[in-house]
C-alpha cells in the first residue's frame, strides 16, 4: 500500500475517532472539571505555602500542571485502545482493505487534539488565577508544539501499554502505576533542589521535568532551577531528545504487539 493511502486512512479513522468526543460529551465535561480541580486545588492549596522567587508560585506552578496533564495521555491513550481491543475493533479493522498502522496512528493523534483541548483549558484556568506568558507569541506557539509533541509522544507508550493487558480497569492500574510516580518525582510542583539530594538527578533528568523546565523557559515564568544544571540550561533540546526517543522506541513495539495480538 502506497504512502499516501495509508495518510488518506490513517486521517479517515482518526476523523471517525474524534467524532465520538460530541457523541459523548460527559467524557470532555469530566476531564474539563478535573483539569480545572487540579488548577484550583494547587494553586490555592499550595500557593501560599511555597514561596518561588521571580514570579511567585502560580507562575511556577502552571507549566508543571500542564506537563502532567500531557503526561497523563497516555493513561487515557491505553484506557481507550484495551477497550477498542476488548470490543473486537481490531479484528473488524483487520478485515478492512486499509493500512494496519491506520489503527495505531488514528489513537495517537486523535489524543493529540484531544489534549489540545485540555491545554487550552488549563491555560485559560491558569489566567484566572493569575498565571501570564512573559514572553512572546513565537515563544507560546513554540511552547505549546513542545506540549503537544510530548503528549503524542506519550500517547505511543499509552497505545502499547493498551495491548498489553486484558482489561480496561488493569490498562487503568497500569497507567497510572508507570507514570504517576514521574510526574511527582520532578519540579513540577517543587524545585527539585528541595528534595532528597538522592532523588534531585532523578527528578532533573525526569522527561516530565525537562517538559515543564522547557515551558517555564518559553512562556517567561520562574524556573527556580538548579544553576550550571545541564537538564535545566537545555530543556527544550532535552524535551525534543526525549519525544523523539520514545516514539522511536514505543511506536515500533506497538505496532509490533498489534500485529501478533488478537481479542
């Protein structure tokens, strides 16, 4: 099959995908509240008893929201991938005259538009509470094509996990299980010189880290970043370093696992 009719497919199922965001709205109005809840519960729960120099804690704290957020797509990319498996989607899609990856890359980008959505929001969350991009608009854009980067990114390693496990409530388990842990252990919501000096390379290297060090780079807000550190003098080069590796790594185990699976 040529290049151009895999696009062509690849571009009708993500189309035929996004379309059940309307079909269902309850599933963008819950993930709207809770994108909402975590601005609010950090910002005014935390916001008076962390002090960060240059911009105060919501200036500092939103770029962190966002990159766990974009993280999270995976979770939602492997919830609904075991569930499409589950149903026998993959089977009927098999016995269709069009491009396997279509199956795979319809979730990805999807999500990719899917949490567009989400940012926005976030974003529009974070000005009311009183977070402001100090830089320019190059700079935003280029910020928000790290964000989405990350999360498509991220939805590769979410489209595997999916085809892993049997069930949706194990994908969900497993999820949150894997990246949980990296979106707290990192600067998202604490300068990571305040943690144990055995976590703080951990949480400097941490994908999560360098994602929310390169927002807090490009939109002007406080970094309280480690000074002569190299993950926080190179974020968005580290960022764009870490995006690449795991659609490298995970979209060829992914489709390799879709090829040999079958429910």
């Amino acid at each position: 099959m040529s290049l151009r009719a895999a696009v062509n497919d690849s571009a009708v199922v993500t189309w035929r995908n996004l379309k059940r965001v309307p079909r269902i709205p309850e599933l963008a109005i819950f993930a709207i509240l809770q994108s909402v809840m975590f601005v609010l519960l950090f910002a005014f729960v935390f916001g008076g008893a962390i002090d960060v120099p240059g911009g105060g804690y919501r200036a500092y704290l939103m770029p962190g929201i966002f990159a766990q957020n974009l993280a999270f797509a995976a979770a939602t990319t492997a919830i609904g991938i075991t569930d499409d498996m589950n149903k026998g989607l993959v089977d009927r899609f098999r016995s269709l005259p069009m491009a396997r990856s279509a199956f795979l890359t319809r979730r990805t980008l999807s999500d990719v538009v899917y949490n567009a959505g989400i940012l926005l929001v976030l974003m529009l969350s974070g000005l009311a509470v009183g977070w402001r991009v100090r830089d320019g608009v190059l700079q935003f854009l280029a910020g928000c094509a790290l964000a989405l980067l990350f999360a498509y990114a991220m939805s590769w390693l979410g489209v595997w996990l999916g085809q892993l496990v049997p069930t949706v409530e194990v994908a969900n388990q497993v999820a949150f299980t894997t990246i949980f842990p990296i979106t707290f252990l990192s600067n998202n919501f604490v300068p990571s010189d305040t943690l144990p000096a055995v976590l703080q390379p951990i949480a400097e290297w941490n994908p999560v880290s360098n994602l929310t060090a390169a927002l807090r780079e490009l939109f002007g807000n406080p970094t309280a970043a480690p000074s002569g550190s190299f993950p926080s003098e190179h974020a968005v080069i580290l960022t764009v370093g870490w995006a690449v590796l795991m659609v490298a790594v995970f979209a060829p185990l992914a489709t390799r696992s879709y090829r040999t699976t079958s429910r």
